[in-house]
C-alpha cells in the first residue's frame, strides 16, 4: 500500500519531467523539431530494439553490434548499414569511432558516415565506399585494436572521431580500461556498502516499470565515486587520459603509413564545449538524469587536457582537427544529451570531415 502511494505521489509531483532517454526523446525535443523520421516507431526502434544487442568477442576488447533488419537502423556484417555505398569504388574511408558514429539517435540515411558518403559521391564519383565502424562505448585504444584488424589497401583513408569515452573513463577511475566491461561493473560496486548495492540492484530490475524507483532510488544521478572526490587522484588520471590518447592516435598514424594508408583524426563536441548553448540546451546541462553529475565532471576534466594532447600530437605532424566547437556558429539546438546529436548535427560534422581530408583536394 505505502509502494503503491508512493508512486503515485511521484508520476503526480514530477510528470513532465523526463528521467530518461526515452521519455525524453519522445517528447520530440528541439533537435528533432521538423525531422520528417521522427515518430513513436522510430524512438523505440532507436531505444529498444535496434540492435537488439552488443558482442563482445572474447579475448579483447572489441564489440559489435549484432546484425538488425529494421525500418530505420540496419546493420549488416556488425556494420551501420551506410546508405548511398557507389556500385563501384576505388578505395575505402574507414570511419571509426563510438556512439556518436554508430549514430542511434538517426536513421541510416542521417549518419555522419551517410551523410559524408553523399558529399563524396557528389565531388568524387565512383571513387571511394565510407564504412561505419562506429560502437556505442568505445575508446581511443579500442579504435586502434579495431584498426588492426581491417585489411588496410593503398591511398584508403582511416578516420578517428572521440574523445567522450576517453573522457567518461573518469567514472571508472581507470583510464587504461574500457567502459562496456569489468571497469563499467568496478564503477557500479566500488566502494559501496551492502545498502548501496541493493539500490543499484532495485534500480537496474524496476527502474523502466517504476517512477518512483526511476527517481528517488537512481544511483547515478548524485553519486560521485571517491576517486573524483580526490584532487590528487584527478590530476593523476588526467596526465594518464592525456598519455594515453596521445599515444593511440600516434600508434594509429603509424599503423597506417605502414599500409600506405592516410590516417586523420577529430577530437569531437560536447554539449559542454558548446560556447552559444541554446536556451532548450542550457535547461538539458540541468538535467541531472540525461546528464548525471559524475559524467559532467568526468568531460569537464578530460576535455581539460585532451585539446592539449591533440595539438602535441598535431606537432608531431599527425593530420588532426579539433572540432570542439563546430556548433558554435550555429543558431540551433543539436544535442539531445551531453554528445549525442541528430541529422543536421551530423551533417555539419560530416562536412568538417569532409572539408579536412579532402583539403588538398579540393583546393
């Protein structure tokens, strides 16, 4: 009876809230504002169907997506179908990176990797296929154990777009580690007591089916680990994030002359290294359910260093693009979460991609 009051009390107190992805994505927010995909169908596939699940192969670190058939998200051979791939081609753009190259938050055709094949099939026909190597989760290091295992041919050209998951290690409180494994449960069972442990158990059973689990019990929204509460230990990870991301990104470009392949890579947005925030993204930053507090902290402290190690590595002659304020110029609303964006963010990226790698070309 006090359960079900309880509940009851919370959809009355906080509706209209949204307290997760779905609740917000549904409410069709401003990103999504005239996008001609956007329907109920879409958000769940995009939520909870597609991809239906993530493999990870045992032995490494790697993960993939399981093969989807659907309306709006295909992936075939644990690849992001990329839409408009020419009959024939010359060579391959190999584009990898993490969530916000899979791309959930779009259709197939909306992709940054769509949308950058489009611009090359318009300037240089028949010459080149873009694969989306694009994982939810995955690192800088885990991009370069992705890369050595495509077949790299000639006059290819290899992409890196992160930096948010380099970042989000700050959770975890082991910057050599990786998010979607041992290191995400560390994270979840460091340093709690027995209390602590069952919310987190409450919390992963009930919180789709109860508003007041969702709210009141969230473990995510205030909880800081110790490690992010230790000045000493911050200023120790920030010098491994910043060892470590240059040193990936120097092995990739390595790996890739070897092959006779160019290699480029971005350090990418946030919502927090936005300078012209809209109004719609000011009021998102305050939501502490899209955007919990220790993922805030973990991307105000890597992107302290990790512009810095871009340009060391810049220095060392690698061809990199600091895109950190790509949307500066921009009057709207891109973000639906801390770095997840939607069509027309993608088309701007995939444009500054474009324009880079492309530059001594289209001189």
């Amino acid at each position: 009876m006090t359960l079900g009051v309880l509940e009851v009390a919370t959809r009355v107190l906080y509706s209209g809230e949204c307290r997760n992805y779905y609740q917000h994505r549904i409410s069709q927010p401003e990103p999504y504002q005239d996008a001609d995909y956007f329907s109920k169908a879409f958000i769940q596939e995009s939520i909870f169907d597609q991809p239906g699940k993530w493999i990870n192969i045992e032995g490494t670190r790697m993960i993939y997506p399981t093969n989807f058939d659907g309306k709006y998200f295909n992936v075939t051979e644990h690849l992001r179908v990329t839409t408009n791939s020419p009959d024939s081609f010359q060579n391959t753009i190999h584009l990898l990176g993490g969530s916000t190259i899979y791309n959930a938050e779009v259709p197939d055709q909306y992709t940054v990797a769509s949308n950058l094949q489009r611009k090359i099939n318009k300037k240089f026909p028949n010459q080149y296929r873009v694969i989306n190597y694009g994982v939810t989760s995955i690192n800088t290091a885990q991009q370069v154990e992705r890369l050595k295992m495509i077949d790299l041919k000639p006059n290819d050209k290899v992409i890196f777009y992160g930096g948010v998951n380099d970042g989000l290690l700050f959770t975890t409180g082991k910057m050599d580690g990786w998010i979607m494994g041992e290191n995400h449960i560390v994270y979840n069972k460091s340093n709690l007591n027995l209390v602590q442990k069952l919310r987190f158990k409450i919390y992963h059973s009930l919180h789709r089916k109860s508003h007041f689990v969702e709210k009141i019990l969230n473990p995510y929204t205030y909880n800081i680990p110790q490690h992010l509460s230790d000045s000493i230990r911050i200023e120790e990870m920030k010098s491994q994030l910043s060892n470590s991301y240059e040193q990936s990104i120097l092995i990739a470009d390595k790996w890739c002359k070897k092959s006779g392949t160019y290699f480029y890579n971005f350090l990418q947005p946030t919502l927090l290294t936005r300078k012209n925030k809209t109004a719609y993204e000011k009021e998102l930053l305050k939501n502490q359910y899209l955007i919990p507090k220790v993922w805030n902290l973990a991307l105000k402290y890597s992107y302290e260093v990790l512009p810095l190690a871009h340009d060391k590595i810049q220095k060392q002659g690698v061809s990199t693009k600091d895109l950190r304020h790509i949307f500066d110029n921009s009057v709207q609303s891109h973000y639906l979460d801390y770095c997840h964006i939607t069509d027309k963010g993608n088309h701007i990226v995939a444009i500054a991609i474009f324009d880079f790698i492309f530059k001594d070309s289209i001189q």
